[in-house]
C-alpha cells in the first residue's frame, strides 16, 4: 500500500510531530484547508495506536492555531473518513480541518451532517 501523502516533501509541511504531520489539502474545499496525517501508514483512524490518535489531535490543536493566525476563519469543520462507503478515497489516516468563513454557505446548519442531505435538517421537522 502507498500514500500520496509520504510523497509530498516535508517542505509542504506546515506543522509536524513525532508520529504525524501537516500538508494543506491538494483540492482545498476552503481557504487554508489542511490535512493532518499519520507518519506511518495506516488506513483508517481505528487503525492507529492510541500514541498515534494522540499525535494526531495534538496537531489539530496546532493547525488550528495557526490558521487562525494567517486566515482568521470564524469557525472549523474537522473530521475523517473512515471506509469507502464513508468517502475515503486514499486508504491513509488523516484528518480534514477545513477553516469555515460566515457567508460561504447560505445555512451551515448541521455541518457534517449534510453528508447524508435527505438526513441533515432535523430542525425543521421535515
């Protein structure tokens, strides 16, 4: 199993630790979209020892950080695709934190839930 991931140079490295690092995601869905990735290749989060679950969060705290420093966004998505059916598409641990900006979606309630559109509006009874 390879990784786009372990291609990119560490020069693409926005932040980095023992077990994982930073890299901007190739295809942002917004300004300053970055991904956070196990250094060793493991495919999904349940896959990951809990050492290397912990590297990861660390560095979404980091990430964080940092994008509000340089993008000053006004909220956050941050999550993971575990599977085909959940839309992995690259079989490698890591973690979208994707900064959120007022106006860039009409009505962001529900967030994440939208991944399932006919299941996402809970508040209006529909």
């Amino acid at each position: 199993m390879t990784s786009p991931f372990l291609d990119r140079p560490a020069t693409e490295h926005v932040a980095t630790n023992e077990l994982a690092f930073a890299i901007r995601d190739a295809f942002p869905v917004s300004p300053g979209h970055t991904l956070v990735v196990t250094r060793r290749l493991v495919a999904t989060w349940f896959d990951a020892t809990v050492d290397e679950q912990v590297a990861v969060m660390a560095l979404v705290n980091v990430v964080k950080s940092l994008l509000d420093a340089t993008h000053q966004p006004d909220g956050y998505n941050v999550g993971f695709n575990a599977g085909g059916t959940a839309g992995q598409t690259v079989p490698h641990l890591h973690i979208h934190v994707i900064p959120r900006y007022r106006g860039d979606r009409p009505d962001p309630r529900g967030g994440v839930r939208w991944v399932l559109p006919d299941k996402a509006d809970y508040w209006t009874g529909r």
